[in-house]
C-alpha cells in the first residue's frame, strides 16, 4: 500500500500597479512601457486614476506601485495627487506597506521647468512610512506635442528606470 503524499506549496507571485491620468494617451503609453518590461517578473495592472480606486490596490497588496500625472496650464494633475493621498489613507487603514512606489511625469516644458513639480509628485508619494522606499527620481516623459509623440529618448529611458526599479524590489 501506497502512502500518498501531498505537497502544498504556495508560489508568491509578486505584482505592480500602474495608475496614469491620461487624456491624450500619452500617459498611458508611458504606463504599458513600464507594464512591458514589468510583466517579465510579475503580474502588471494598469489603470487610469479617475477609475481605479486605491482601496481596491491596497486590498491587491501589490508590491510596486507606480502613479502618473500630467502638467497641464503648469500644474500637476490634481486627481493624481488626490490618488496618492488616498492611497495613503488607505495603506494606513489597512496597515499594509509597499515596498517600492514611483511616478512619472508627462509634459512638454523642457525638463529643468518641471523637475521641480516632479520631484514634489515624488516626495507626495514618499511621505507616507507605508510606502517602504520611493525609485530615486520622478520618471520623465516629455512630449513633442500635447497629443504626442514623446521626445525620442523618453520611452527607452523609462525601460531603464523599470529595469533599475525591478532590482530594488528583488533586493527588499
Ligand atoms: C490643455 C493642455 C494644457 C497643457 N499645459 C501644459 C503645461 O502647462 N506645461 C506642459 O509642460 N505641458 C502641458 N501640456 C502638455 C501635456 O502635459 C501633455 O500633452 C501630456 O502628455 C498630456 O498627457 P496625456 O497625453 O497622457 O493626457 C498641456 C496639454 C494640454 C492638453
């Protein structure tokens, strides 16, 4: 007689998600860039801000995520900046943490013209203690034109930044 024996074993599949405030499609091609070099290693969602809500993230438990905004009559997206706090809000509720987070900025302004307001989406996102670490800069995504297409470097540039932000998480 045979004894059978039953292995459980669990397989941590490690997840991002990627939310964007694109009208023009711009920000949303920036996010499914990010989504192509992540999705090697992990399960990728994407969204928009306006239909995403942060609880339904952090009840996700990802362990990246990345939020867009776009400068518009020199502002940064306001409904991204609201996702942010709300996702802090709910991270706290929930007490859960996120190992890694970033953003990215879509614009037309040269770059030293929005470093400032991409840095400061970066150290939104960086203040609550749930967000583990935040990617050392803002990833940047300069456009043409408003409707596009990105400046030649920009989407070979976030890639990289996928690939350096992929490296971090496996060394958390
Ligand atoms: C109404 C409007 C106002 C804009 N104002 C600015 C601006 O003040 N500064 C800037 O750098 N880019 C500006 N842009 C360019 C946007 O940042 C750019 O089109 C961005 O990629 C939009 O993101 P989306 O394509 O994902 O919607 C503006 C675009 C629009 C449509």
């Amino acid at each position: 007689m045979f004894d059978v024996l039953l292995v459980n074993f669990w397989v941590y599949i490690m997840k991002v998600w990627i939310v964007h405030d694109s009208n023009l499609g711009n920000g949303e091609i920036l996010a499914k860039t990010l989504g192509k070099t992540f999705e090697k290693d992990m399960e990728v969602n994407i969204g928009h801000v306006k239909k995403i809500d942060p609880a339904k993230v952090v009840a996700d438990s990802p362990d990246i995520v990345v939020v867009g905004a776009a400068v518009r009559a020199f502002m940064t997206s306001f409904t991204s900046k609201k996702w942010i706090r709300r996702l802090h809000k709910e991270l706290k509720k929930a007490n859960k943490t996120v190992k890694i987070g970033a953003t990215f900025l879509t614009h037309i302004m040269p770059e030293k013209m929005v470093a400032g307001r991409g840095n400061r989406l970066n150290n939104l996102l960086a203040k609550s203690p749930n967000v583990t670490s935040v990617y050392s800069e803002y990833l940047d995504g300069r456009v043409v034109a408003a409707e596009g297409p990105f400046e030649d470097y920009v989407l070979g540039e976030v890639e990289k930044h996928a690939v350096e932000i992929l490296k971090l998480l496996k060394k958390k």
